[in-house]
C-alpha cells in the first residue's frame, strides 16, 4: 500500500463510472496525505473538468472540490511542501499524525492496530518492502478502500471496513487538520477529503436502509 496507485493488472474487473469516480477519490486523498503535492499533480487537479462527484451543483462536495482547485492553481510546491512537513513531520513530534489510531481508539490504539491487520491478512493485502507507514495510517487506509472499490468487493465490505477503520479516525484527523493554525493548503485539502468521507458515509447508511 502506498499514496494513490491504481489497479493492478490487465486482469482488474470492470466496475460502472461512478465507482470509477469513487476509487479516483480516494486515491487522491491518498496522494494528498502521503507526501507534499508536486507541481504536477496541482496541475492535474486545478485543470479537472467536471466536479469532483461528477456533479457541477452545488453540493459541499463540489464547493469544496472548486476551492481545492482555486488553491491549487495558486499554490507553490514550496510552500506546500513547507505546510506538509511542518504539520505531519515536524521536529520533534508532528503537529497532526496521520495515523489514525491515535484518533479512532487513543486509549488502545494497539487493539485497533491489531483489528486492522487482521483484516488486510485476511483479504490477502500486505505492505511494500519499501513502504515504511504503519498501515494505519490515512494514505493506507485510503488505499484499501480504492482496492476494494476497483476490485469489485462486496458493497457490505467496502462500508464495513470504512466504518471500523476508516471513518472513526478520519473524521477526527480531518478536523485536527482544518484547526492547525497557519495553513491554507491543507486546509482546503482537509475540507474536501471531508466532505468525500461525509458523501461516502451518507451514501452507505442509503444503500442500508433501501
């Protein structure tokens, strides 16, 4: 697992457009949180067309996505590269860690590490040699849900991982980001990252009660 690859393999099942578009989203949140944005991929996502959830309304989703590409086209990777190091690296100790279990159970974050592992064992998902993270963290765990999406994994898994692993440290680990002080890229990077998470969520309790 590492920050935003696709499917691997001329033999990756064929999934409908908008579980396309879903994937394509976590993996950018992934790329976001795994290292400082290059100038291509600000590039990439200031020039997008469409709405980041395909619709050009105006959902929080889209206003989010809109700011996320108005500051994209105005950032410097060195400035960028300055906010991502002083909030996630840090000297010492990291402003924001990334790893969620310090957020979905601070008091037993190993219990959640554990259940977590388990469950990659399980579908047979492990990390690279050369990726050094904790699986916890949130370029991980967002990886997973881009693997289950483009793998064509059961809708009854994708939520169950997104709600034992993935919402319960997000949610916080988002909001740590947005009240960092001094910052305006990640800001917006966190907004819109949240707003997916919260469509996501909105999305899965619908598909439950239907």
């Amino acid at each position: 697992m590492s920050g935003g690859g696709g499917a691997e393999g001329p033999g990756a099942p064929s999934i409908p457009p908008e579980e396309t578009a879903r994937a394509n989203l976590y993996a950018l949140v992934s790329r976001f949180f795994y290292a400082p944005a290059d100038s291509n991929l600000l590039a990439e996502v200031s020039r997008s067309p469409a709405a980041a959830d395909g619709d050009e309304g105006d959902s929080a989703l889209s206003r989010a996505w809109r700011d996320l590409q108005e500051t994209c086209r105005t950032a410097y990777p060195a400035i960028v590269r300055q906010e991502y190091d002083g909030l996630f690296i840090g000297v010492g100790k990291a402003a924001v860690t990334p790893y969620l279990s310090a957020y979905a159970e601070p008091q037993s974050p190993d219990r959640y590490l554990v259940g977590l592992s388990e469950q990659l064992a399980a579908w047979g998902l492990a990390r690279r040699e050369a990726v050094f993270e904790v699986e916890d963290h949130i370029s991980g765990v967002s990886d997973v849900m881009r693997w289950l999406i483009e793998s064509a994994r059961p809708l009854a898994d994708q939520r169950a991982f997104f709600e034992a692993f993935v919402r319960p440290g997000a949610d916080p680990f988002f909001g740590a980001v947005q009240k960092a002080p001094d910052l305006v890229f990640y800001h917006r990077v966190a907004e819109f990252a949240s707003q997916f998470f919260e469509v996501e969520k909105t999305a899965f309790e619908m598909d439950d009660s239907a």
